[in-house]
C-alpha cells in the first residue's frame, strides 16, 4: 500500500490485515509505556484546511505513538490564509522530506492530487464530500469486534447521505466485509442513483427492526436553510434514533460530532448499546495501523534489491 | 466564406495543387480523387488524378495521394480570453490553434474580461483579427450589458461594428423578460442569438452531471433537467416572437427531445453539440481531474451520449462545436469542485470524432465532415465549400496517422484538452482558410510529385 487515498482501492483482505494490525496496537496501548519506536526519525505531517477533532487529534496521537516526528499545519494561521495552493503549501512541506502527508481538505481529490506531487505517502483524511477511509477502517474495526464478522450483517446508514464522505466511505467498506447496506433519509438528503452503489434506499425507519446496526449521520443546520428538509423538528420526528426506534440488541454508531436531540436522541448516545466512545478509542490504533502499513510494513518497503534478504522491521522493535 | 465580420491576417494567396487527394464534400456531393488545384487563393479546378499541369503555372505541388482534402471545419463555438485572459489564450494562438484542427474559421465568445459589450470592443477585436488570426474570426457581442443579465447592449450598434451574433455565453440568461426583448429587437438588427441554456436554480453549486458517479464521488451533480427546461422555455418564446436561436453545446437526452419538438413546432431553432460530449461519459469524472474532464455543461451518460448521436444522424443536432475553453495551468491544478470550467478542443476535434465515432462505424465519414463545417450557417456565415469557384478552405487529412495528443504539446496557449494523453487516429496535415496555407504539420514533408 503506497496511500490510503479511497477505501475502495482495499481488497478484504487488505482491510482485515490493518484491522488485526490495530489489535496489536490496542494491546500496546494497555501497556504502561505506549509508545514504540517504529517510525522513529521519520517525519508525519498533518496539514488539514477543516476543523477537525477526532481525526486529527488521533493522526497526530497515532504518529506520536509510533515515535515519529509530527509537524501539524492547520489552515487557519498558516500560509494557506495568505492564498497560498494546494501545491505550493505541498511544495513547501515537502522540502522536510516527510515519510508521511495527512490531508483534510474540503473539496474531493485533493488527497489524489498531494499524492501525484509528492514523494511522501498520503493519507486522505476527508477530501470534500468525497472519501474518509481511516473512518471507515475504524468503524469496521469496532464492528468487528463486536459482531465478529460483518458478512450478511443488515446495516442501516440513517441521515444526510447526500453531504457525507463517511457514508460513501463506509458503505463500500461495509459492502468488502460482506454486510448488506440499507441507506435511509429523505429524499432530497438522498443523491440520485446511490442505490447503483449497491445498497437499497429507504425513506422511512418503518423497517429499521431489520438492522443488526444503525450508523447514524451528522445533520448540518445550515441543511435547513437550503430546503433539504423543512425543518429540525420535522427531520427528528422522522429519522431520529431514540430509545423507542433503537431495539435492544442493535448496535449504534455515529461518526461525530453528535447533534444531541437531532438525529440520535440523549438517552440512546448514552445507552449500552451505543458504540460511539469506542470508535474514538478505535481510531487511535486504527490510525497506528494504518500508518504502520504505509510506512513500516514489508509492502511499503522499497523494493529490495535482488538477494539481499531485506525483511520489515517487526513491531516493537528499534528500525 | 468572405464575410466582413469575420477577418483574418492579410497574407499570401495559396497557389497549391494538392495532387491525388480523395476529394470528399458531401454538401457539394464530391466523393473521389482529384488533383485538387488553388490558385490565388481560390479552388480553380478539380481535375482528374495526376493531370493537372501545375509546375507550368507555377503551383507548389503537395502529394495527397492517400490524404483526404475535407471543407475546412468551421467552428462557432470557441473562446478565445481577449481581451483581459491573454494568459489563457489570444487571438494569434487560438486562431492557430484553429488551424491545426483543420477549422478555416471560428466565432469567439463574447465573457471576456471585460465582455465584449460596446461597439468599440468589436472593432477592436476586429483589427486584432486583421492583425494576428490564422484562420477568418469573428466575434459575438453579449446580449446583455456587461453580462448582467438586466439590460440588454445596444445591439444594432454592435452589429454595425461587425458583431457576428449576440451571446452571453457562460451564463444563462435568466431572465425570460430580457431574453424576449433581445428576441424582439433581433428584427431590428438581425445576429442570431446563442443561448447557454442552464437553470441556475437547479445546477447549484453543481460540478458534474447528477446521477450515480456524482453520487459515487460526493461532488454537487447539475441534473440535465437544468439544460432542457430552460432549452424549452426559451424555444417557446422564440417560436412566439417568430425569432432565430442558437442553442449551445447539447449535453442531454432531454435536451435533444427539446430541440427535436421545437423543430417540428416550426421554432427557427439550430443547436451544436460538442466533441467531448459526443465522445466521453460522467464515467470518465472517476479521474477526478478536471484538467480533462471539468466542463459545463458537464459529461453525462451513456444514454445521453448516444442520444447526441442519434440527434446528430436525424439532424436535429445541427452542427459540432468545440466550446474550446482555454485555462492557464495553475487554474486546473487544483482539486476538481475548485478548477475552472473548461476543456480545449480545436486541435483535436476531427481526429477524436473520427478515431470515437467514425472508426467504430457509429457514424460515417461524411456526415463528421458535414458537421464540423455546418456551423457557419446558423450565424449567416458562407459554408466553406470545395466547389470550384469557391474560396479554399481545405482541410488534408491523414486518416490512419496515429499520434498522442499533446506529445509535441500544443498550438494553443493552453494545455488543458479533453483527451490529453489519448492515441487518436487521424491528423490534420495542412489547412488552407481564407484562400491562405494556414497551417502544415511540421513532419509533412512537401514532396515534390514525380
């Protein structure tokens, strides 16, 4: 693996092999001292043009863990302000000679195009309204350890499909791991021809009882003022999850930042059944993985010259 | 094709016989091997294969045997960014840029910066394209002042400086009101009016067509009911003021059943459609590279697609156009929903129809050759001809020369083409346009014929 730029470009078994990876990671992380030295004199850089906390937070966490030099650019402060683009900012980070860029950026392709001009393996952190694979590779992470296998498992993806990077992502990540995809919202929050990505559609939660997990979404206010749906109230009386649409013994995710009272109710973010704290903690060693995979594991490697017995460093140990 | 709002730069008549050349005009209902002889810049005489005398008149003798001598193509669709983009294109490179397509003349786009709205800004224009156009060039004025889109320019002045039509190209006009007023005042001073048909309100914020790929990609989707809604609403006031439209660059199947109704309703309505559209689908946007595939209106679906075909062989499609679309680099080299809107064309256009559509049998040589060259007429423009009589405008083409587009880069100032990087088969050899040698491929060697 050269990128991470779509999830798409992950077979099965690629997927699974970062998934058991990061549970090499999360028993590390048990240990008194975190932190290996697997990335150590290596330099990560993050630079993200959206705010962003989870995701960034827990790149740079990620980084920092595998011993590696971080530098974190924001947009906002940065040259970016001064109108600087996309390649000339690329440009000029690349002159640190970094092992790895992560990109958040709000428009799609920008993580193909980083990696077209740069040297450095690049993560797409979210590009627009496009991909954010690392998400998905944490959400199958944490489903699986809860359901074991995701194969023929019903999933439901409730919410404002239109505007979400993460339902596109998940959905092809769901759909490699053998699940069955039900996408549900209204219709306008809804693009036109998902279903040909292999998923059935659904206007209403009449069926969600079918669902072994529902994968909420972030509905943005400004959502209203464009028409997409009437109001906050209207949307919440249709597609909120609350403890009377939630059964007992379905799963519940959402990627955050939770709108509390909009598209999941208080009680269920609260409940057992509820999985969002443990896809933030999943996203830690889910990110060590990935960036492990990229920059560390015998794929990544240069290709070795012929005979010379060149093998991956093993993990824990001094590179 | 001498029309006095179209000018190129005085030169040379062509003295030339271009001998053993399959010959093939379909309007003119020419279709075999001529020696095809021009002499001070007009077509003298078709003669028989290898019996025109021509050393004794002193002729530049050019073997054409295997070439095939076309009417140049006419394309009155193009952009050319003067004035104020000259770091896009310029009249000297655009009109060049014509040339080696195999195009004896173009009409430019009037959303320049500022637009070509006054009178003055016409002539002007003009005594660039006296000065520096490789092929006959003229330009439409806007319809509204400065593309506002609230009032309309003083038209009949502009057509008393050349003004070869009125658009406001790049923009809708919104307004039914001010579209009907510019329609009214058309009896006045003639100029066909080209509409870019698009309902703001429903392309949003919209960078590719709408469907499952836009849906795939998670970029803003422009539904073709954007184009053929507006397509019928202006077709409908245009039927009412008895006026004469243009519809620009077709994208859609519903558009093609818009202008195929009007047709039979009687509207004086023609419509072009352009060779990206007629060769590539929103399959195509999966490269997320605008530099290729970033337009408006955008590449749409394979149904859609084969409905510009179908429209192109019952003739409700009218003519090809390029929507030639200069950017500077820096303008593409950004992620897609940020690049600017636009794909050159000129260059390629006869080649990527015929290695797309042509080779495969979809449609035949004659009607591409008749449709490259039909665009003059929506515009009263004089089609070019390879009648004897007529001015020479010639376009020699290799059909089985293979190439790689942009491998010896461009004549355009702009690299931003639609099929960069394709292998396409077929290749303009040599342009005659306004009675001069336009252009020549710099590896045609002008063989002396035995």
């Amino acid at each position: 693996m050269r990128h991470l730029l779509s999830i798409g470009d992950l077979s099965k078994a690629e997927i699974e092999a970062i998934l058991d990876r990061a549970e090499s990671f999360a028993e590390v992380g048990r240990r008194d001292i975190k932190k290996v030295p697997t990335l150590r004199g290596r330099t990560v850089v993050t630079l993200f043009y959206e705010a962003s906390t989870r995701t960034s937070s827990s790149f740079e966490l990620a980084a920092k863990r595998l011993s590696a030099d971080l530098v974190s650019v924001k947009a906002a402060g940065s040259s970016v302000d001064k109108g600087e683009s996309l390649k000339d900012t690329v440009a000029t980070l690349s002159a640190y000679d970094p092992a790895a860029i992560v990109l958040r950026h709000p428009y799609a392709g920008a993580a193909q195009l980083v990696a077209e001009w740069a040297d450095a393996a690049v993560v797409n952190a979210g590009d627009g309204k496009h991909e954010h694979p690392s998400q998905a590779l944490l959400d199958v992470y944490t489903l699986r350890r809860r359901l074991g296998s995701l194969e023929g498992k019903r999933i439901w993806i409730v919410g404002d499909v239109l505007h979400s990077r993460v339902a596109r992502s998940n959905l092809i990540a769901f759909r490699q791991m053998g699940a069955e995809l039900t996408v549900c919202g209204p219709p306008a929050l809804i693009p036109r021809g998902l279903e040909q990505l292999g998923c059935a559609v659904e206007h209403s939660l009449e069926r969600l009882g079918e669902a072994e997990a529902i994968y909420a979404l972030r509905l943005q206010h400004e959502r209203m003022s464009e028409s997409f749906v009437p109001s906050l109230r209207e949307y919440a009386a249709h597609f909120q999850i609350d403890s009377r649409r939630l059964g007992r013994r379905q799963l519940l995710m959402h990627p955050g930042p939770v709108n509390r009272g909009v598209e999941l109710s208080g009680e269920v973010i609260d409940s057992p059944q509820s999985l969002i704290a443990e896809q933030v903690a999943s996203g830690l060693v889910v990110r060590m993985a990935i960036l492990y995979e990229l920059l560390a594991s015998r794929d990544s490697e240069p290709a070795p010259v012929a005979g010379n017995g060149r093998h991956a460093t093993p993990i824990g140990q001094p590179a | 094709m001498s029309e006095t709002r179209l000018e190129m730069r005085a030169g040379e008549s062509a003295d030339v016989v271009l001998r053993g050349a399959t010959v093939l005009d379909p309007v003119a209902g020419i279709d075999a091997p001529h020696d095809v002889v021009v002499r001070d810049g007009r077509i003298a005489e078709l003669a028989a294969p290898a019996s025109a005398s021509a050393s004794a008149d002193g002729l530049e003798e050019i073997d054409a045997t295997g070439l095939h001598a076309f009417p140049a193509f006419f394309d009155p669709h193009v952009h050319l960014r003067v004035p104020g983009q000259e770091h896009k294109e310029d009249i000297e490179t655009g009109s060049r840029s014509a040339a080696a397509g195999g195009y004896c003349g173009v009409l430019a786009m009037a959303n320049t910066a500022p637009p070509v709205s006054t009178p003055a800004d016409v002539e002007a224009l003009l005594a660039d394209a006296r000065a520096s156009a490789s092929v006959r060039t003229g330009f439409l004025a806007t319809v509204t002042a400065a593309m506002q889109g609230e009032e309309l320019t003083e038209m009949a002045s502009l057509r008393d400086a050349g003004a070869a039509g009125f658009s406001d190209d790049g923009l809708p006009l919104r307004s039914a009101r001010i579209l009907r007023r510019a329609l009214q005042y058309q009896r006045l001073c003639g100029g066909t009016i080209a509409l870019h048909e698009e309902d703001p309100e429903l392309s949003g914020a919209g960078v590719m067509h709408e469907g499952p790929v836009s849906a795939a990609l998670g970029l803003e989707g422009v539904p073709s009911i954007s184009e053929s809604t507006t397509i019928a609403r202006d077709a409908a006031i245009a039927g009412y003021e008895q006026a004469r439209i243009h519809v620009q660059h077709l994208s859609a199947a519903e558009s093609v059943e818009a202008v195929r109704a009007a047709k039979a309703a009687g509207v004086r309505i023609t419509c072009e459609a352009s060779p990206h559209h007629l060769c590539l689908t929103d399959e195509a946007v999966r490269s997320l590279d605008p530099r290729r595939h970033k337009m408006n209106p955008p590449l749409r679906s394979e149904a859609d697609r084969q409905a510009l075909i179908a429209g192109l062989l019952d003739g409700t499609i009218d003519c090809i156009a390029t929507d030639h679309a200069p950017h500077a680099a820096e303008e593409k080299e950004v992620p897609f929903e940020q690049a600017a809107m636009g794909v050159t064309g000129l260059e390629t256009a006869f080649a990527a129809l015929h290695t797309h559509l042509v080779l495969p049998g979809t449609i035949e040589l004659g009607l591409l050759v008749e449709k490259l060259s039909a665009g003059a007429e929506p515009f009263g423009v004089e089609r070019p001809s390879l009648a004897p009589g007529s001015e020479a405008n010639v376009a020699l083409c290799d059909l089985a020369a293979t190439w790689t587009v942009g491998e010896d880069g461009y004549e355009s100032r702009s690299s931003n083409s639609w099929c960069a990087g394709e292998q396409l088969t077929g290749r303009v050899q040599m342009t005659l346009a306004g009675g001069q040698i336009a252009y020549r491929l710099r590896s045609f060697s002008m063989g002396v014929a035995a």
